[in-house]
C-alpha cells in the first residue's frame, strides 16, 4: 500500500490516501445515478424537456411578459434548462423574447391551434415507441426475411399515438378544458346528457330515453364520473 511506502508519513497518509479512493467511488457512482435519471428521462415519451415547456408555457398563459427568473421560480425549473427550453420555443414561434428593461417572455402562438404534437416537436420530441419507427431506419431483419408483422401493429399504435397527441390543443392541456373539436366519448356524452354525469337518477333518465345511453340491452345504465377521461 501507498501508506506503507513511506513510513515518514505514517498512519495519516494511508488515512488520506483511503479516504480519497472511497470519495472517487461515491462520486462515480453519483455520476452512473445522474446518468441513469437521464437515460430514464430521454426515454419517456413525455421528456422533462417537454414538461418544462409546458409549464414555461402555462406561465404565459395571462397573456403577459414573464422574466425567466420569475418563470424558473415559479414552476420549479432549473434556470438553465429555462434558457434553453426558451431558445426552442423562441425558434418554434411559440413564444417571443424581448430583451431590455421592459423586456421578458410572453406568447406568440394561438394555444387553440398548437397541440401537444406540435410542442414534442419543437423541443425535438417526437413520441418514438421504438427505433424502427424513426423516418429511415434500415433493419436487417425485413431485408432478410420481408415483411415484419411486429413492425406493422408498432406502426398502427404509433400512428394512434400521435393522432391522440395531435387532438390536444395546448389550451386544453393546460387550462383542463376541453376543445371546440373534441369528439372524445366522454365530451360528447356530457353534450348529449349534461344531467346525467355522476347523477344516478340522471342515468336512469337517459337510459330510458336512449337505450343507446347503456349500450343497448339489459345492461345496467353507465354513469360518468369523469374517471374514464
């Protein structure tokens, strides 16, 4: 051992030599833990990038300008990511930065017409479920063996995927309201039977003049609760 090398420094330079290779070892496997949060997080399909973005973007939502000290604050953001995420959005059209001492961040896009979709990609996020749905992936195994039937049902989901992503307005997203368009089973049912959402007595009225309501049958009325949104 070092320590025993040189007996002029006796004990306490083993004693610093020791404690210097246990620090190293705890900082390597702090830096494999960050490493291992961040591998988790690019492979989320909805990335803390995005995350963030969203809520840089409900900030904005008054309508006024925001400084990046107060947005970071506020939704707990780490300042430099602010920045960065800042500078997509910026590039995106999504926001608009003033510099200056009336300066600051406010939006610069309808939130009706941007959805969720639109968002992943300007922070560079498209959602992948797997590698061969990235535009120009080769994979060996349909040049050798054709067509893949996992690849076609992997690209019918992503197509769903995105679709979904594509019918969620960012005001809806954030406000939790819902979209002029939306057609979701849910919102339709409440248009057609406002009286009967968590209201038994409101599910019985609708099953009796809709059989529909229930699905047809001798099935027992349904009653929304908000649960299945």
């Amino acid at each position: 051992m070092e320590g025993e090398t040189d007996p002029n420094r006796g004990g306490l330079y083993y004693c610093n030599n020791h404690f210097k290779i246990i620090l190293t070892k705890f900082i390597e496997i702090d830096m494999m833990a960050v490493q291992a949060s961040e591998k988790r997080m690019r492979d989320m399909i909805i990335t803390k990038e995005t995350d963030y973005a969203l809520r840089i973007l409900r900030v904005l939502l008054d309508g006024e300008k925001h400084s990046v000290a107060e947005m970071s604050e506020t939704e707990l953001i780490p300042t430099q990511f602010a920045y960065q995420i800042l500078r997509k959005l910026s590039a995106g059209n999504l926001v608009r930065v003033s510099r200056g001492a009336l300066g600051g961040c406010e939006l610069s896009c309808d939130l009706d017409a941007t959805s969720l979709y639109d968002l992943m990609g300007v922070v560079g996020e498209r959602g992948i479920l797997c590698a061969c749905m990235e535009p120009g992936y080769e994979c060996r195994w349909q040049d050798k063996h054709g067509r893949c039937a996992i690849h076609c049902q992997l690209a019918a989901l992503q197509r769903k995927q995105d679709e979904a992503f594509c019918a969620v307005s960012l005001r809806r997203l954030l406000t939790g309201g819902s979209d002029p368009q939306d057609t979701s089973e849910l919102y339709n049912f409440k248009r057609r039977y406002p009286y009967a959402v968590s209201n038994h007595g409101g599910a019985r009225r609708a099953a009796h003049e809709d059989p529909e309501f229930c699905g047809g049958g001798d099935q027992a009325p349904r009653v929304y609760d908000g649960s299945e949104q």
